[in-house]
C-alpha cells in the first residue's frame, strides 16, 4: 500500500487486533492504535511524505468517536484517500474463554454478562463487517499463527494479484467465520465408512485417490475451476488481494482435504487470468481434531 492508501483494522474486542497491529509493524508498517475516525484523513496527510505503508485500529474503545467511523471513510473518497478494512472475528466462545482468561470485562458488558457484551458488540459492528475487504477468523490460531497470516496477506514478496487461502473444515465444527465462498463436499462418498481408510485422512493418497475417484467429482471440479477462474477475475477487478475459499465436508478429515489439495495444485497450474496471476495455499482447520 502508498501513501495515499491506509488500512483500517477493526473488529471483535479480544479477536486479535493488537496482534495484527504488531505484526504488521513488523514488516514496516506505521500504525496508530485507537485512533478517533475523524482524524484518518489528516493523518494520512502527515504521513504521505513516509514511505510507509499506514494502519490505524478503531473499535468499540472509541466510544462515540467510533459511531463517526462510515461517515469519516466516505469522507476519504473525496480526499482521494483509498481504504481497506480489515476486520478481526472470532467465535462468541472463543471471545468468552479469551475475556475469562484475561479477568478483564467486555468494554460494552456493563453489569451483565460477557456474552451480552459481545453480543452488542457484534450488532454494533455488522455493518462494517460487511464492507470488510478482508476478514480473519482468529478462533482457532494462537498469536504466532495469526502473525503469520497477515504476513501472508500483506508481505510485499508477492507477485500474485489474487491470494487464495483453501481452507479445509468440518460442518460438525462450524463454518469458518472469514470464510469469503463456501464449498461442501458432503455429496461425495464418504471414505470414513471405509475400515482401512477410516483412520488416514484427506493427505494420504489412498483417501485422495478415493475421494478423486468418485462419482462426477472430476466433472465438479473442472466446472468449479472455471467458474472460480471468471470470479477472480471479477474479485480483482474490485480491487481484491485476498480470498479465503472454505471447503466443508462433515468432520474436516477426508473429503474436504484431498478436495482442498486438488484445488490448490489446478489453481496453482492454471493460466495467469487476463494477464494476471493467483496464488493459492491449502490450510486445512480441523485435521487431527476427529479421534
């Protein structure tokens, strides 16, 4: 990002946004914590003579000055100041085990209950989400691994237009929360009613070769290719760098993981888009939680 560009980080109160904020200092970013909205636009103006990349966190701890937030980013259209938010989720459990933890109340709990905060908190916030260009799901990853996906997201060694994050799971574990489209693999046979697969998973090749091998599943993936290929296209032109495509399957250990392979090596070999390339890597979420 330039100058003339900033990043908003905002999100769920305990989801993680200190964590970004120093990640992305690490790689050379200049960013203010808990900035009033109103003041984006003139620190962009100060620091448009750093070469810097600027972020700055709003959330919830601003009080009224947060309410400003939709007005204060319309406002840096006419400036010629482009935008991006960055928003960090995580799951209402995850919030109350991290406050519970922490010993520290909800900044909108009040005398009720932890819950009831992030509950207002999340109706506050849903608009913004909306709008979000980018949207982690920090339930599942300890403070190292979500350092690393921002830097995946937002180091510079990268000559791809569009990054695309596969990331398998398991339905009976919730559909990732930062998930951008969804896949469900659950029409394919599945090969946990097999004995001498049941305890292998999506990585070994006597599953993936069964899981590729079923029914229509070449067919569906051929088509699913192209189709994703002409959304690129689109997602770029909107300006997107990032996408996470979440592949479901009932427990996250078969299906969704050989399928989750298999896309990131045909995206991974396919022709850059009208002059323009994606890059892909397969995560796979809840491997190894099914005993």
């Amino acid at each position: 990002m330039s100058s003339n560009e900033v990043l908003v980080i905002t999100g769920m109160s305990g989801a993680g946004k200190s964590t970004v904020s120093h990640a992305l200092e690490d790689l050379g970013w200049y960013v203010v914590d808990n900035l009033p909205p109103s003041m984006i636009a003139s620190l962009c103006e100060m620091a448009a003579k750093t070469p810097s990349a600027i972020a700055v966190v709003i959330d919830v701890r601003g009080g009224e000055f947060f309410d400003d937030l939709t007005k204060s980013l319309s406002d840096l259209g006419e400036l010629n100041i482009s935008r991006r938010i960055l928003f960090v989720d995580a799951s209402d459990e995850a919030l109350v085990r991290r406050f519970e933890a922490t010993r520290r109340p909800h900044p909108l709990q009040g005398t009720d209950r932890i819950l009831d905060g992030i509950t207002r908190e999340r109706s506050r916030l849903q608009d913004v989400r909306a709008a979000a260009d980018f949207v982690i799901d920090s339930s599942s990853l300890n403070i190292h691994q979500l350092e690393v996906k921002i830097g995946e997201i937002f180091s510079e060694d990268s000559d791809s237009d569009l990054r695309v994050n596969i990331l398998s799971f398991g339905y009976k574990y919730g559909i990732p929360v930062d998930a951008d489209l969804v896949m469900d693999c659950r029409f394919i046979a599945n090969p946990h009613w097999i004995p001498e697969l049941r305890p292998l998973t999506g990585l070994d090749k006597p599953v993936s070769e069964n899981v590729l091998s079923s029914a229509n599943v070449q067919e569906f993936l051929t088509k699913y290719q192209s189709l994703f290929e002409t959304m690129a296209v689109g997602f770029m032109q909107e300006g997107r760098k990032y996408l996470t495509l979440a592949v479901g399957c009932t427990g996250g250990k078969h299906r969704s993981v050989a399928i989750s392979e298999e896309l990131a090596k045909r995206f991974a070999n396919s022709p850059q888009i009208n002059s323009r390339s994606i890059s892909t890597q397969a995560v796979h979420r809840d491997l190894g939680r099914e005993v």
